[in-house]
C-alpha cells in the first residue's frame, strides 16, 4: 500500500472547479514533485490533503488511514504536515519559540531537545538568531524556519509548497539542500515548485497538472527530457 493515495479528488471554490479528479500516489521514503502553471490547481491539492480545505468528492489515505473530512489537527498527528507557500510562521514569536511549535503535539520531550539541536546544527543561522522574532528574519531564512518548525513535528510525509518562490539564487541552493537532506533521513516528500528543474532534479517521480486535472505522470528523469515538459516548464524548445 502506498504511504499517499489520492482518487479522484475534486476541490472547488464556491463554482469554481479547481481541481477535477487528480488521482496519485506516493511511496514510503519517496520524493515526488507536483509541476504546473499559476492556476493550475497544485497548492489547492495540496491544502486539500492537509485538511485545510474541504474535497467535494473522491478520497485520501494516508498510511492506511482515510484523510476524508479529517480536521487539519488530526491529519498533522498523523504525520502529514504541510510547509504553506507564504511560510506561515509566527512573526511575533521568537525563532526558538516557533521550532517549539512545531513539536506541540509531541509527547516524547527527550527527544524533542534533541531534534531542536539537530535543526540548529543542520541550520546554523537559526541557531544564531533563536532569540530574535521570526519576523525580522529575511525570506530566505524565514523559509528554513518554517521547514525547521515542519521538521520537529517529526512527519512521515512532509509536504512543501513553493520553497523557492521570492528568494534569491543562492539561498534556493541552501533549501534545496535542506529538502535532500531531509529526504535523506527518510521522510517522504511531496513537493510543489515553480522551478521545474529544481524539482525534478529532486524528486524520483513527477506529475503535470493542467487545469486541475494530471495530464501527465512518469519518472522525473523522463519528464526532463519530455519535449512536451521542455517546452512548456523547462524554457526549452520542443527536440
């Protein structure tokens, strides 16, 4: 059985079909990207299986569970927790105080103080600013908080939405490193990112999606070097 199984989900706002019968899944210990236009209907799959909006039909199982009409509270216990596009820190709380939140739910405190140095030591400017308020922090290092604060909750499948979006070039480079290195401890990845490439340079697997529905699904390696792909995601011309 698939650590995530998605059937024909569909999402809408108000009569707005946003998402229109996505089926996927995911394995244990598996990276898999989501690729696609603005608008296409990525980040409400997302938020659809974090339980922070509502499917209007279809189903979601994760790790045996049914993730169907599930609040978001239930679904974060289960070890699914999503990283928003926007970051969704707590500006007004200090850098310590935001990763401690991300281990609310745990009981095992032992272990929490040793999962906090880990992100210090795995994220060593945090570690020097985990006094100060998380929202005078730059994007960059707001998002390896929010990846950080994801981290301490210890999820089964983490699920990141834009990591890259508003940052410069070289602080993409260190949360790409990040997303690998939390990949390589063993969590699972499902990763929506604007930069194609990026993202399939990251991820085993890859779907398209096209106004809400996949249209295409294979190894990322195949996808990369699709003409249909290259064209439209890469910059590249069809060869």
């Amino acid at each position: 059985m698939p650590l995530l199984e998605v059937r024909d989900l569909q999402v809408a706002y108000g009569r707005i079909q946003a998402v229109r019968g996505v089926s996927f899944h995911l394995e244990e210990g598996e990276t898999v990207c989501l690729i696609g236009a603005n608008g296409a209907g990525k980040s409400t799959i997302l938020k659809a299986l974090a339980g922070l909006l509502p499917a209007q039909a279809g189903s979601v199982h994760f790790a045996g569970h049914s993730l169907t009409r599930r609040p978001a509270f239930e679904i974060a216990r289960l070890g699914l927790h999503l990283v928003p596009e926007g970051r969704g820190i707590f500006p007004r709380m200090s850098v310590l105080e935001n990763l401690q939140m991300g281990a609310y739910a745990r009981k095992d405190h032992g272990a929490v103080k040793s999962d906090l140095e880990e992100v210090f030591t795995l994220l060593p400017r945090l570690a020097e600013r985990k006094s100060q308020k998380a929202g005078l922090l730059s994007g960059g290092e707001q998002q390896m908080l929010a990846i950080g604060r994801a981290w301490m909750a210890r999820p089964r499948l983490l699920i990141l939405d834009e990591p890259s979006m508003g940052l410069a070039p070289i602080m993409v480079q260190t949360i790409f490193e990040l997303i690998r290195s939390i990949a390589g401890n063993g969590v699972s990845l499902l990763l929506v990112e604007q930069n194609a490439n990026l993202a399939l340079k990251t991820a085993q697997r890859g779907y398209v999606v096209e106004r809400g529905v996949i249209s295409l699904a294979d190894s990322a390696d195949k996808l990369s070097i699709n003409p249909a792909v290259r064209a439209a995601y890469l910059g590249e011309e069809n060869q």
